[in-house]
C-alpha cells in the first residue's frame, strides 16, 4: 500500500504538480510530463496530420522540444497551452510540406495507405469518418478550434493562449466553425451533436 502512496506522489499528472516535483527531482517531472502528454498529443497530431507513424513522430518531437525548453518547468509556464501549441504548429508545417512536395512530385503516384492507416480506418466508425470529411472541407482556422477544443480538451483560455488571440475571438471563432461543420454533416450528425 505504501509502495501506491509513493507512486501516486511521484507521478503528478497536472501541471501544477508536475512543476512541483521539477524543483526537486526534474527527472523525474520530465518522465511525468511524457506519461501524461504523449498520448493527447499524438491523437491531437493525428487529427491534423492522419498518418499515425507521422502524428507519433510529431508527439516525440514536440516532447522533446519541451524537456529542452528552459521555462518549462516555470511557474508562470502554461505547459499544456505550449504543447497543443506547438504540436499543431509542426503538424500545419507537415501537412503544407506534403501538398508542396505532391504538387512538385505531380506526376509520381501517391504512395498507398499504410498498414497503420489501415488498421485505423477499420477501427474508426462511419459517423467518425463523416465527421472528419466535414472538418476537411473548414478553413485551417475553423479546423484547428476544433480539433483544440473537442479532441485536445482545452478549455477556451487554454485555446487563446495557444492561439495567441482573445478570449471573446475564441468563442465567437469556434462558434462560427461549430456552424460550418454542422453545415457540412448530414442530418444524423446534426441531430447527434
């Protein structure tokens, strides 16, 4: 039982506590910070980038990136705003680079879908499939407060941070994107959202 009280302790998974523990023990906060942000971030990067050899290369380069990063153990640091911040950052990067490199490489044939994006497409329903057609045909703007908000889970101060604009722009962004997207879902996903 004392052996569960220790790793309750020493495995913080809030920001707060995280940064607590790095005063004493950065090591040890880093391997937190890993536990808590690497899936969210991979299913973040494989909402934008879908490829989830890529997305997993992002997660790994972006806590990374972190563990590099001096203030991010800082007090005032705002840890999950940076990651969702950077991760969506790299992914665009990615995702502008591939369409450079097809429109270069136009007439080469694209590659076929890996055994990964295989597998993926089995487990992923049909309504989810529909819904991500719906958020391809948004604007990258739209496309990102969503994916921030619903599947990154960040609150709506959490997405002002990230995106660098006001929290009043925030909500009125994802409230048009919110109407978009319904705009582009058929009947029974309107009715199920």
């Amino acid at each position: 039982m004392q052996a569960l009280r220790w790793v309750a302790v020493r495995s913080p998974t809030d920001e707060e506590g995280i940064k607590e523990l790095a005063r004493t023990d950065r090591e040890a906060a880093s391997e937190a910070v890993i536990r808590r942000w690497r899936e969210p971030l991979f299913r973040h990067a494989a909402s934008i980038v879908k490829d989830a050899q890529e997305a997993l290369d992002v997660a790994h380069e972006v806590l990374i990136r972190a563990l590099r990063e001096p203030r991010f153990f800082d007090p005032p640091f705002q840890m999950k705003a940076w990651l969702y911040r950077v991760t969506s950052n790299l992914c665009f990067n990615r995702v502008r680079d591939r369409r450079r490199r097809r429109e270069i490489l136009a007439a080469e044939p694209l590659p076929t879908a890996t055994e990964a994006d295989q597998a993926s497409r089995v487990i992923v329903s049909e309504r989810q499939v529909r819904i991500r057609r719906a958020l391809d045909e948004l604007t990258e703007n739209h496309r990102e407060i969503l994916l921030l908000r619903y599947w990154g889970d960040l609150s709506y101060v959490e997405i002002g941070r990230t995106l660098g604009i006001e929290l009043g722009t925030v909500m009125s962004r994802l409230s048009r994107a919110r109407a978009r997207l319904l705009e582009h879902l058929g009947q029974e996903e309107r009715e199920a959202c």
